[in-house]
C-alpha cells in the first residue's frame, strides 16, 4: 500500500510525482521529475534514488503552441480533408467533469465529491 498526498504515476519501471495544477515558471521550458528502478529504502523511509529532472525546451509559450496545434488541426480537416481527431471531445468532456466536481467540492465547503 502507498499513501501520498501528492499524486504519483507509477508503474512497475518508472515513478513520477506529479502536479494536477502546473504553472509554468518559464516562458521557453518545462520540466518534470521521474525516478527509474527505485524501491523503498530502508524501513521504508524513502526511496532508494533521487529523481531526475528533465527540462523540455520550446521555442515558443505554452499558449502559443496550443494555439498552433490547433491551428494545424484545423489546416488539416481543411486542406487535406482529414477527419477531427477523435481522442479532443473526451479529453475536453473528462476536464470539465473534474473542474465541476471540484467547484462543487468548494461550494460544499471542501466535502468529497463522488462521480
């Protein structure tokens, strides 16, 4: 059993701490930690490896490259007649669903919210 407050991918390879709210610090990059082949330490004190951070560099902000990917999205439904990507209306369905339940978690004064 594994009890974090801070929610972790973790698979039989790989562990990743990670962060439902990131805000970019930089304009031009991102970065984010992942540990490979750690186990526990010791009593289970901590892990056996620190995390490695990787750093992504971009040429352009967060919101410029999203405002090009859809861009060319819609460039190619156009010009080359390919059909919508299918995987957005989920993804989109999916984000607003977590974004209601936790309004109405903080309306409810922070009381669990099942879906």
């Amino acid at each position: 059993m594994l009890i974090t407050i801070k929610p972790w991918l973790l698979s039989t390879v790989l562990s990743s701490p990670t962060s439902p709210w990131t805000i970019p610090y930089e304009e031009n990059s991102a970065s984010f930690k992942f540990n490979r082949g750690a186990r526990f330490a010791e009593l289970h004190i901590g892990w056996s490896r620190k995390p490695e951070e990787v750093e992504v560099a971009t040429e352009l902000p967060q919101e410029a490259l999203m405002i090009a990917e859809f861009a060319r999205l819609v460039r190619d439904m156009r010009d080359y007649k390919r059909p919508p990507e299918t995987k957005w209306p989920e993804i989109s369905r999916k984000t607003q669903v977590l974004v209601d339940a936790v309004k109405r978690s903080i309306e409810m004064n922070f009381e669990p919210v099942y879906l």
